[in-house]
C-alpha cells in the first residue's frame, strides 16, 4: 500500500475517529506514517511511527527517520541534539488558515485527507513514506 492509497481510507473520517488500530497496523507495515491534529494543540504521528508533540497554536516540528528528535542531554545548548535538529526535516503545522483547523506543510513527499467535525472541515492530514525523510 502506498501513502495515496492510505489516504483514501483515512479521507472524511470524524474527529475523535481519524483512524483505527487495523489502518495503524497497515500503515506500519507498509513503512507509511499519518500525521493529523488533535484538539487545539497537538500533532499526532501513527503508522510507522507512532508520537506526538505539542504545536499550540502552530509552529514547525522536526522529525527524522526515527521520528520526533530527542534531546537526550535535557540541555537546550546540547551539541548532540542541535545535530539532530540541523538533520530532520520539518513539518509546518497550520493552526487555523484557510478551511481547516489544522493543515500542515512539508518537502517531504506527502498526500492529504480530510477530517471532518459533522459538515464542517477540521484538519487536512498527511501521510508519507518514513523512507522519504
């Protein structure tokens, strides 16, 4: 299964219902990862890689092949976690432009889908390949 194909089971799905356990395990073992937003402040990774991050309002989030970076050094000044930043690639989450609460943005080579709060647009996901990162 590739991303396209992923996303046209995730597209017009209800929030608190974005996915499912049986999508999740198609999607890990297809190398694939969903990303979407969840209540006003977070980024949701499942698929492949399965994580999320708070992105309050917005803002970019790095992520790589192993996905989100970790600052193992609990040091903001750390050289070993600026490597990691200066590597990944980032994922620009949108916090109310245009029709959706959520959309995102990145180089990475992605497809979108739709969630969908009764009649109204809620978030425009992703799916892309981890291999793509």
């Amino acid at each position: 299964m590739n991303a396209k194909e992923l996303t046209n089971m995730l597209n017009n799905r209800s929030i608190g219902n974005e996915t499912t356990e049986e999508i999740e395990i198609i999607a890990k073992n297809n190398g694939l990862v969903i990303v979407f937003g969840a209540s006003d402040d977070l980024i949701e990774f499942r698929g492949a890689i399965n994580d999320e991050a708070g992105c309050y309002g917005g803002g970019q989030i790095p992520f790589n092949q192993s996905g989100l970076p970790v600052n193992k050094c609990y040091d903001d000044n750390c050289p070993y976690y600026a490597k990691e930043l200066n590597s990944a690639r980032q994922i620009h989450a949108i916090w109310c432009v245009g029709d959706y609460a959520w959309s995102y943005d990145t180089d990475i080579p992605h497809e979108t889908f739709s969630i969908m709060d009764g009649e109204d647009k809620y978030c425009q996901g992703i799916v892309f390949a981890l291999k793509d990162v």
